[in-house]
C-alpha cells in the first residue's frame, strides 16, 4: 500500500535538525524539496523524505535520519501502475524500489492524478535516480559485456553470445526479436526454430531501462571480445 502524500504546502514542510545534520555528514549539497507521507489518513504521524541535490533524507515518525547518495544507489526496480474507476482513469501508482551499497533500500512509493499535482513531482524524484542509475551503469555494463561477461536483469540475462532466459544458454542475437512494452509487461520474442515468448512485468526487472538500451546495441551489433 503506498504512503498518502500530503499537500506541498503545510506546517510539515520543515527540515528536522536530524535532517539537515545527515544531509550535511554525506555532503548531499543544498536542498531541492520535501515530501510529507502519512500511512494512513492521521496526519499526526508524518514521515518525510528529503530531496537534495546530491541524494535523498529519509525520517519516518519518531525514527532517525538516514541518508542515501546518488552516487552509492546501485539498482532500481520500478512499478507504475494506471488505476481506473467505474472505466475512468482515477490515478498513477508508484513504487520506486532503490538498492544503495550502504543502507537501504530506499522506497519512493505514492500516487498522483495529474501531471501538475505534487504527487508527479514525487514520482519525478523516483524516475529522476532510475534514470541516474542506468545512466551510470551504462558504461561498465558495456564494458563487461565485451569483455565476455554476462549482465543480469533478473530473470534476463545478457552476453555477446545472446539472450539468456532463466539461467539457460544463450539464444543468438539473430534469432531474438525486439523488446515490448505494454501495460506494465515487458515481451521478448525469440525464433530459434521453436518460437516463444520471454515475458516478465517491469516492476520485477532490475533498471528495465538500461536493459532496452542494452538489449537494442546487441541486436544491432554485439561486441567483439578484446
């Protein structure tokens, strides 16, 4: 269930001394904007989170701050989900799960029902460190990869040989197919002489991102070993 996002503006718009000490020990740099939540309707028991420059604050009620780096956020899982009512769209659903090298994880979980409320703005903070993270992992992700290694995306897998699917041998590349996404689920078609589909909703693939960007440069070209 995610947390209830109150309004942006509110006297539970303040940075704790808490706060403000952890973001200033790991240096997150200057504060962007904050995100009061409830689990429930009491707004007596108000947990926040933190956005700065350099990272995320977390401090649930009654709790101690903990802060997380952009540069230590090593992988994140992604659910979004469109909920209608009586056939109408009613709200977005989210949960960013992130997973740091210290401490963690991290869940950036609420709603929003257009793009100018401060939900959005949340969800935007989540889709913000999903893409910073594939970004970065980018490079050393390639690098592996022409070097003869596999790269996991849970149930995928990745190598200059081809598509891994559970663990098993690698289908070549020129008998996978481009990947698919709708409603929330991500298909891979394969056609090495017993045609099937490789399905998996995105929620459940690590950083589904850089495995589309992966996933299209080796089937336009996979990389040589050197």
């Amino acid at each position: 269930m995610p947390e209830i996002l109150l309004p942006r503006d509110g006297e539970w718009r303040v940075l704790t001394p808490e706060a403000r000490d952890a973001a200033e020990r790991h240096e997150l740099g200057q504060p962007v904007d904050v995100y009061a939540l409830t689990s429930g309707l009491s707004r007596r028991k108000i947990n926040r989170v933190y956005e700065f420059a350099r990272g995320v604050v977390r401090q649930d009620h009654g709790g101690p701050a903990e802060a997380f780096r952009l540069a230590d956020m090593t992988e994140v899982t992604a659910r979004v989900t469109d909920r209608t009512y009586n056939g109408r769209y009613d709200a977005t659903y989210f949960t960013f799960t992130i997973a740091c090298a210290h401490g963690g994880p991290l869940r950036i979980s609420a709603y929003y029902k257009s793009r100018g409320d401060h939900g959005y703005r949340y969800f935007g903070l989540g889709e913000a460190i999903r893409e910073h993270v594939a970004t970065r992992r980018l490079p050393a992700a390639r690098e592996r990869l022409r070097q003869g290694h596999e790269v996991s995306f849970g149930d995928f897998g990745l190598s200059r040989d081809g598509l891994i699917w559970k663990g098993k041998r690698p289908v070549p590349w020129e008998y996978v197919g481009p990947a698919r996404t709708k409603e929330g689920w991500l298909t891979v078609e394969l056609s090495d002489g017993r045609p099937k589909k490789c399905e998996r909703e995105l929620a459940v693939i690590p950083d589904y991102a850089l495995f589309l960007t992966l996933l299209a440069e080796l089937r336009e070209s996979p990389p040589r070993v050197g």
